[in-house]
C-alpha cells in the first residue's frame, strides 16, 4: 500500500494584518487530519448526498513534515490558491483557526 501524503494548505491568510505566527499544534494536525480522513471514508463509501460514484484511490491520508514545510511556504506568499507541489493532494481553505474549519468544507477541497 503506498503511502498518500496530505498536504494541508489550510492558509490562514492575515495578508495585511499578520497578528500570529503561531504554529499548527500536533493536536490541531489530529484534529484536521481525523476530520479529512472521515470525509474520505464517507466518499468511499458513497454516502453523501448526491455523490457519484467512487473513482480512484481513497486510502487514508498520513500528516507529512516536509509538505507541511512546503505548504507553509508557499501560503507565507499570501497566495490563495494551489502551489507547485507536484504528486500530493492540495487542499485550500480560510479560517482563523483550525478549528473553525468543519468537515463538510473539505467537499470544496480540489
């Protein structure tokens, strides 16, 4: 089984009033990192509405340091969008916190 990385670009864009550098917490990344894998299972197993079928790999997703890394870099930018990043999933989204950031906002995720 290959392993799927995630890159979590969750940009917390303060372009013009950057009030903290804070850095994304180990349980912060459990927390997004649960609710992303369980958005996954429900496309897996089709059970949003809606929803056509399942195509593809749906394994679930493993926290990378280095793509963090990456991520980060590129959302420091204050770019919003996709990054260079090739062969990993991107997923972007605005929130003041990772916790404001709920499941069903990851069906936006490209």
């Amino acid at each position: 089984m290959c392993e799927i990385k995630l890159t979590a670009y969750v940009l917390l864009l303060t372009c013009s009033i950057q009030l903290s550098r804070a850095k994304t917490t180990q349980e912060q990344k459990t927390k997004f990192l649960d609710m992303h894998n369980e958005l996954r299972e429900k496309i897996r197993k089709c059970t949003l509405s809606g929803q056509p079928p399942v195509r593809g790999n749906y394994e679930l997703m493993t926290w990378d340091e280095a793509v963090e890394a990456q991520a980060q870099k590129w959302s420091d930018n204050c770019i919003f969008g996709h990054g260079e990043l090739k062969g990993v999933g991107q997923n972007a989204a605005v929130a003041g916190s990772v916790e404001q950031i709920q499941s069903e906002a990851l069906l936006l995720a490209s």
